[in-house]
C-alpha cells in the first residue's frame, strides 16, 4: 500500500508532512484463551502540528493505539512510523529514545508522584535526556511558566487542585520539547471549568505546532479538534464535520 492509496485514512500525497504514517497495523492478544483483535488493520497519517480527537466505545481499541503511536507497544503486524522510524521493527533501546525525547504524554490521573513537589515532578522527566543540571532547571522552570505553575514549583501534588496537577503533569510532558504530545482522557478528572482551562492550554501547544493526539470519551473536548476520528471494533474512520 502507497501512501497516496486513497484507502489510507487522511492521506495525503508524500511524507513530507507525516509526523505518523500507520500501514496495516494488527494487534491481537489472548484473554481468557481467546484471541481478541484491539485492532484489525489500521491505515493512518497524521500530519505534523494537527490535532486529532479520538472516541470510540470502551473496548474499541483506543488506549491500544495510543500504546502503539507512544512506543509503549508494537503491532502483532504491520507498521507504525514515528518519522523515519518503524516502531514495529526498531530495537527496545530506539523505542525508549523515542518515549524519552520525541513523545509527551498526558493521563487522566495525572501520575505525579506524591512525595515529589511540582519542580521535582517535572524534573524528573529529564533524567534520560544527558543534560547538565543547569540546562534541567532552565527547561523545568520554562515549564512550569508555560503551563502558568511559575510560582507552585515548590508545591506537593496534594497541596494542588486537580487542575493545576495536570498542568505539572503537561508541563512534565513538554519539558522535554517532544514532537508529539499524547493525552488519555486529560479532562476525565475535571470538572467543567477546569477542563476547558486545560483545553485552552493544550490548544496553546497546537498553536506553537506541537501535534496533539487526544482520546476522549467527552464530545465537548473532541469538537475542539481540527480533526475527528473515530475508533470502534479495532478499525478507525474520520467523522470530522
């Protein structure tokens, strides 16, 4: 299959502005003895500095592909490119690169550690990165200014609201100047006035032309997006209006 096969989901001709280009890709596993298909033959490109929504039902194969498009997994076949990169076929050493330098990531629960203040928590996404303990703190207090959290470095999650945690958990997330930034349900913990300040920040990243891949089950967030796609029965089909 070429990348301009026109039964690529959002194709467009040549790679040059594909941060992801998905061929074929199959994972199934084995649950209680049977075999499941979480997806059964993905065809995707996604083009650098776009921000995709992702819904479907529990079960349809969501998480899944946010596992595969992280390099937190691979497909049982096929391919998943993260530039140049086959993440199917590249060592356990380049996937941990790629999590480590190219791929933010954002969950619904935040994920800080509790005994860590929101400097400390951001930080420590740097330890893999090599570098010096002042160029650490520079990006970290960039961070912590960039997501509005200048003045709560010092702060333990549990002295933040909900929130602000998940503005230390993206700031913890761009600290590393990834290509990709990847949220599970962000907002699921919120309430309605926090999910839109933290939408209006995620979109702020967009704007600066970092892609931003979302899974959400709220269609107020998902209608924010340039672009739809919908995820049911382990296959992916564009729904943008």
């Amino acid at each position: 299959m070429t990348m301009t096969d026109p039964s690529v989901v959002g194709a467009v001709p040549g790679a040059a502005g594909a941060i992801y280009r998905i061929v074929g890709a199959v994972k199934t596993y084995t649950q209680k003895g049977r075999i499941v298909k979480a997806l059964t033959g993905v065809d995707l490109e996604i083009t650098r500095g776009d921000f995709i929504t992702i819904q479907g039902p529990t079960g349809g194969g969501k998480s899944t592909f946010l596992q595969l498009l992280g390099a937190l997994d691979r497909p049982t076949s096929g391919s998943v490119y993260l530039g140049d990169t086959d993440m199917a076929k590249a060592s356990n050493g380049a996937l941990g690169r790629l999590r480590a330098e190219e791929i933010g990531f954002v969950f619904q629960g935040f994920n800080l550690i509790p005994t860590l203040n929101a400097y400390e928590n951001v930080n420590m996404a740097l330890e893999p990165m090599g570098l010096t303990s002042e160029q650490r703190k520079e990006r970290v207090l960039e961070a912590l200014e960039h997501v509005g959290l200048a003045e709560r470095g010092d702060h333990l999650p549990g002295e933040l609201s909900g929130g602000q945690q998940q503005r230390v958990a993206i700031a913890r997330a761009i600290v590393k100047r990834p290509k990709v930034l990847l949220a599970d349900e962000p907002t699921g913990n919120l309430d309605e006035s926090m999910r839109d300040e933290i939408l209006q920040l995620l979109q702020g990243l967009n704007d600066e032309g970092l892609t931003l891949i979302v899974v959400t089950h709220d269609s107020a967030v998902a209608r924010r997006a340039k672009r739809r796609l919908r995820l049911e029965k382990g296959t992916v089909r564009d729904i943008t209006r």
